[in-house]
C-alpha cells in the first residue's frame, strides 16, 4: 500500500473507499449518536434516514465523504439541540417568566388605550396579512439560508474560509445554549397564554406564526414547534444570531454585494418577525445579537491567534477541499 503523505496513513485498498481510520470513526460516531437518542431521547423517522444518508454518503466517494466531513459542525449543532432533551434547562435553574416581562414593558413599553403594552402584545393587536406572510417567509430562512450560505462559500473553494463561518456558527449555538441554562425564560406568547407562572413541560406553540399557516394551508410552523425541545429557551434569540452571524462572515470573507443584501434583509426581517410574532422579546433579540458578536470575537480575536489552531484549521480545511478530495481518488 501507497503511504498517503497529504494526511498521514495509508490510502484504502480500493479507489474511492475511506482509509480503515476514517470508516471505524464515521462507524462510532453514527453508533454512538444513535444509542443515546434512542436510549434518552426516542427515535424519530428523521434519525434513521439521516443517518443511512451520512453513511451512504461517507463510504459513496471522495467527494460526497469530503462534504460529510465539513457539514460536522452543523450536524454537531442539531444534535447538541436535540440532546438538550436530556437535561431540560428548567430543572437546573428556575424560569424567569414575570422579570423578562416586566423588563422588557418597562425599557420597550407602548401605551395604547391607557395601558402600557409590550411591543409584542401591541402586535398582537395590529396585525396584517402582508406582515403574516413575510414573517413566515424570513422564520424559514433562520437555519436553511446560513447553511446554504455556508455550502455556497465551500463550493466556492474556500474551504478555510466556509470553515470559519461553520465553526462561529456551532459555537453561538453552544453560548446561546449554555446561556438557556443559565437563565431559562419564557417567550411572549407563554404569557399571553399561560400568564406568569411557569408550567414545566409546556408543549411549543406557533404564536403568531399561525397566521402563515393559515394563509398558505400549510402546517410547516405547527410541525416545527410540536418537536420544540424546550419552550423555556427565549433568552437569547437564537432564531436572531444566525443569519447576522452569516451577514457578519459575508464581509469578513469579502463574499458578493448580492449576499450581504440578502443576508441583510432577511437578518433586519427575522429580527423583526421575532417580536411581531410574538416568540422573542426585544431583549431576546439583543441577547441573540450579542451572542454572535462574542462567538465572532472568541473566534477570530482569540482562537484564530493561536497556531497550534490554525494549523489545526488549515488542516481540517485541506482536508475538506476540491484538491484533496481529488487527490484521495487518485
């Protein structure tokens, strides 16, 4: 067997296949992922198809094992939401449901009618269709578009660069989670519906998000929010830090005027979705905002500084590249 000098081993007896190294780690991984969420979490249609996907793909060819291999830090995002199932984040630290509230009234409070209404409960009462729909049209945009953002930077070639914006993006979910824990909170629309007291394993709701589903037939939002993971996880809106992370890379990375335009519209869009519809307070938004802005500074101020990382990275992205893929084939 020829020794492969690019990434150290030896190269599969046959052309195509993954080194022994690569399929028993891919192997594991599937295993393990597949025990705990059958064992604490319970299986879903969705979690055996993913994964006869992922090891179709993984053993297929070069490429498709290359792609597989960079979609890790989103695929270590879902799972890691998916697994907060095991420890609900309201059994750690107690709910703030009336502090969010009164918080947000008194910084962002309107009055109307003699009253002092948050800027959701105002919306809730001033509503119209077009606003309906195009907050349905930015809330699907909040994962698919950084992602498809993301696989548009790497087939682009620059590998380095995809797995910049690929790591920022795991890494504001695991602050934004740490920080559900921290501090668990209520969403608007718990208040509307279930006032200040906090009923722990409350099923998710559409809120205003509803309407979109009305209008156009579909259940898309009732699907999504019947698998929420936890409903006590408003505090900071996630749903807010992905796309203006992705509109962050977008200049970082110099990407096309026609992506900061998009990623920009549809960032200004989700954040303004989130408090007409009733699923994010203002300060959840700017929680999810600040949440982005740490995870772009602990990653370019910080790890980005240290060599044995960016060797690491350079690595990783060597790996994952057209060239490399190409030359495994070889």
């Amino acid at each position: 067997m020829e020794k492969n000098k690019e990434h150290g081993g030896f190269r599969s007896l046959r052309p195509g296949l993954p080194r022994l190294q690569e399929a028993v780690a891919c192997l594991c991984a599937l295993a393990v992922w597949l025990a705990v969420t059958a064992l604490f979490i319970g299986f879903r249609p969705e979690h055996i198809f993913l994964a006869v996907l992922i090891g179709v793909l993984f053993f297929l060819a070069p490429a498709s094992r290359r792609l597989i291999v960079a979609l890790i830090p989103f695929a270590l995002f879902g799972i890691s939401y998916d697994w907060m199932n095991l420890l609900p984040n309201y059994e750690v630290n107690p709910v703030d449901v009336r502090g969010l509230y009164e918080t947000e009234r008194s910084l962002f409070g309107i009055s109307a009618d003699g009253a002092t209404l948050t800027p959701n409960e105002f919306f809730a009462l001033h509503t119209h269709p077009v606003m309906d729909f195009l907050a349905g049209v930015f809330y699907l945009c909040w994962v698919p578009l950084p992602i498809f953002y993301g696989l548009w930077v790497y087939f682009s070639g620059k590998s380095f660069d995809y797995l910049r914006f690929a790591l920022v993006f795991l890494l504001v979910n695991l602050i934004g989670f740490a920080g559900y824990y921290i501090h668990p909170a209520a969403p608007p629309w718990y208040v509307a519906l279930h006032g200040f007291e906090p009923v722990l394993g409350t099923p998710g709701d559409v809120a205003g998000l509803g309407r979109f589903d009305e209008m156009t037939g579909l259940t898309v939002f009732h699907g999504l929010y019947a698998r929420n993971a936890n409903v006590f996880a408003a505090m900071p809106s996630l749903h807010s830090a992905y796309t203006f992370v992705a509109f962050i890379y977008a200049f970082i990375i110099h990407s096309s005027r026609t992506w900061k335009c998009i990623l920009g519209v549809v960032t200004l869009g989700i954040w303004l979705t989130a408090v007409y519809t009733s699923h994010h307070y203002i300060l959840d938004v700017c929680g999810g905002i600040l949440c982005s802005l740490l995870a772009v500074f602990l990653f370019e101020g910080i790890l980005m500084r240290l060599p044995a990382f960016r060797r690491w990275l350079r690595r990783y992205a060597s790996y994952i590249s057209a060239a490399s893929c190409k030359g495994q084939a070889q």
